[in-house]
C-alpha cells in the first residue's frame, strides 16, 4: 500500500541539500550558535533555490514538488542546525501552507506567491504568555470596526517574529466563545502597531530568530481574514499538522546528526587498548540511534504520503512528531555520553544536538499533549473527521 522508496527529483533534491547544509552552515554554526546571531543571508540562498516553496504548487509561486519533498529539505537542514529548519517549517509549513488550504484566492496571490518565492518571510502566531497548549484561552482581542479589525494583545516564543515580513495571528472576536471565536488574520510588519522584541537566554537554537509580537491597535483589513469569524480554531489544528510534520521531519534529520558524530567518535576514541565501539554498552546506544532514526523516517514518510493523497493525517503527524522528536532528545543524550567529558564542550557538536533537540520535544505540541492524543486515538475518544477545506492533495500534472 505504501511506497517511501525515494524518487530520482527527491533523490536529487536531497543531494541538493545535504550539500548546502556542508557548504553553508556546517563550516559556521559553531561561531552562530556562540555568538547567538541568525544568518539571514542563508535564508536568502534557500529561496533561491526554490526551498522556501518547495512544496508549493507552481502557479502559487513555489517548486510544485510533494510534501515529502518538504519533509526532506526540513530532515537535511536540521543536521546543519536546527535554526534553519524551524525557518523552513514556519515560513512553509505553519504559514504559506496554511494559505494554500484556507487562503482566498487574493490571498494566495498577495502573500502566498511571493512567499513561495522567498520575496517575503512568514510567522506563526499562536502562542500567548498565558496561552500554550491551551489555546483556546488566547487573549488577542479582534474587534470589528467597518471594514477592518483591530488587534490588540501579544505573542510569545515566535520564531522568525523579528524577521518576518507577514505573520499569520490568531485573536479572539469573543473571548467568552472560548476557540470557537478564535479568528485568523494575515498581520503584516509593516502595519502601524505592530512590534517585535527578540527573546534572550534560551537554552538552546541560540542560532535562531525567536520573539515577542506586541499588537497594538493594530488595523487589520477585513480581506485579510483568513477564514470566517470563528474559523480560527480549526486553521490553526490544520496549520499545526503541517507544522508538526516539519518538526518530526528535522528531529529525524537530528537524529542522524547525533548518530554520525557518535559513529565518527566512538571509532576514534580508545580506552583500554581499543575503540569503544567495541565495547557493548557503546553500541547498544549506536544501535538505539539507529532504530529510532528508521522508526522516525518511515513515520514522517507515511504521514506524508497521506498528505499527498489529500486525507487528514491529524493521528499520524502527531505520532510521528511524538516519536521523532523524543528519538531525537534521547540520541543527543546518549550521544553526550558517547563523548563523556568532551560531550560537555562545545568543541564538539553533540552538546549543540542536546540543548536544540529539547525545543523539539516543547513546541508544536509537547511530549504530554502528544501523548493524551495518541491515547484517545486509541481509546475512541478521538477521530479524525476531513475538514471542509483540505490541504490539496498533490497533484504532478499541476
């Protein structure tokens, strides 16, 4: 029924990037990461190669390639670092390809195409100080007022908040109505009102673009609601599922990350006259790495071979982001034993791999969230039901 086996475009595509990780991250994401600076001439150099809308059908703009093409370009990045994956995964999978589903047509040509080319940069916001995986306590207020809203409130923990050029935010029409009045609007930079600050002191992606966006009085044009009034709740689950997606793609590309330099140490270093990669307990934590990398890629795989046929894949994205990004931390800590003492420095990778791959096990949904899901998946207390806007399925005749 499932076929994962690569084709020759994703085969090349994948070449594509695994040579621009080596070429134009590896060499300097040691000196980014300890100096806390986001290189946005990478950015600059992913759009030109039509990365930004990889996934994005032509006439929008994008390379018109299917979603595990996304999912390839998301798994290559984040074995540079994870940075550049989070860009790709809010630019394309949590905004453009929310467009592409929700979108109006107007929409799509004003926001979508040039984002698809990589002309202009989009965020996500969702998140609140007092809103997380509860998300229907958000606080961002819209009123209506003519033939626009206001927007007044703030986001927190956005990546790409203080480069981005259009931020899908979601507010509030009624905060009685709890998510059914959660509404979803395209809020460019450039509208009066609208500010973003930088946050500091995380643990790790210190290579990254993460902040606050503060609203305020912000007028947002009635054309730029995504959706209709209430509509927001159900964009964002949707926007979430390709988000998630995304993630689980970069943690198997972490996964790997950590599984190489393990590989690369554990044949290098010796202790009691040999190699520990002959010592057993050694290998059983290579050998962990290299089950859950092969767990993780058929999962990413599968949900995206249902995203390609158009079905909700609500159950297996969360799965594969629950499994994925838990790999990923698990391996970077095994990695960090691999190494020992040197683990510990930043002379090596590995303790870059554990401080980023903890985000992958927080946002998009957590660990716990995650977990309730797949349980109530398999209990019947949940099911998946196709929404009334579909993201499309792909189409290479298109």
């Amino acid at each position: 029924m499932f076929d994962f086996s690569l084709s020759q475009e994703q085969l090349e595509l994948q070449s594509m990037v695994r040579r621009f990780t080596q070429n134009e991250i590896l060499p300097h994401i040691k000196e980014w990461d300890e100096d806390h600076h986001f290189e946005m001439s990478v950015i600059d150099k992913l759009s030109a190669l039509g990365l930004m809308g990889v996934c994005i059908p032509e006439q929008y703009g994008g390379a018109g390639m299917d979603y595990n093409a996304l999912a390839i370009v998301c798994s290559e990045l984040e074995y540079g670092d994870t940075a550049y994956r989070t860009a790709v995964s809010v630019h394309t999978g949590l905004n453009s390809m929310t467009l592409l589903q929700w979108g109006t047509e107007d929409q799509k040509q004003r926001y979508l195409v040039p984002q698809a080319q990589g002309k202009k940069l989009g965020a996500f916001g969702l998140t609140e100080p007092d809103a997380g995986s509860d998300a229907g306590s958000i606080r961002t207020r819209a009123v209506r007022d003519g033939n626009s809203y206001v927007l007044n409130g703030s986001k927190l923990w956005i990546s790409m908040a203080n480069y981005a050029d259009n931020i899908l935010v979601f507010a509030t029409v009624d905060p009685s109505l709890k998510h059914k009045g959660m509404t979803a609007f395209i809020v460019e930079r450039s509208f009066p009102g609208v500010t973003t600050r930088p946050i500091k002191g995380k643990l790790g992606i210190h290579g990254g673009d993460t902040g606050e966006v503060i609203l305020e009085n912000v007028r947002v044009p009635v054309e730029n609601r995504v959706g209709e009034e209430g509509e927001g709740f159900k964009i964002a689950m949707s926007a979430l599922d390709n988000g998630r997606f995304t993630v689980a793609a970069g943690a198997a590309g972490l996964t790997r990350a950590c599984l190489d330099a393990s590989v690369k140490y554990a044949l290098e270093r010796k202790t009691f006259g040999k190699a520990i990669a002959h010592h057993q307990l050694v290998q059983q934590m290579i050998a962990k790495m290299e089950a859950g990398l092969q767990v993780s890629d058929l999962l990413v795989y599968r949900a995206g071979w249902l995203k390609n046929q158009g079905v909700r894949n609500t159950r297996e994205t969360s799965l594969a982001k629950w499994v994925a990004a838990d790999t990923a931390f698990k391996s970077a800590t095994d990695a960090i034993e691999i190494h020992g003492a040197n683990g510990y420095s930043n002379e090596y990778p590995v303790e870059r791999f554990l401080r980023n791959s903890k985000a992958l096990v927080i946002y998009e949904g957590t660990h716990e969230i995650h977990t309730i899901m797949q349980a109530e998946y398999a209990l019947g207390f949940r099911e998946d039901r196709p929404l009334n806007k579909m993201l499309p399925a792909w189409n290479p005749e298109v």
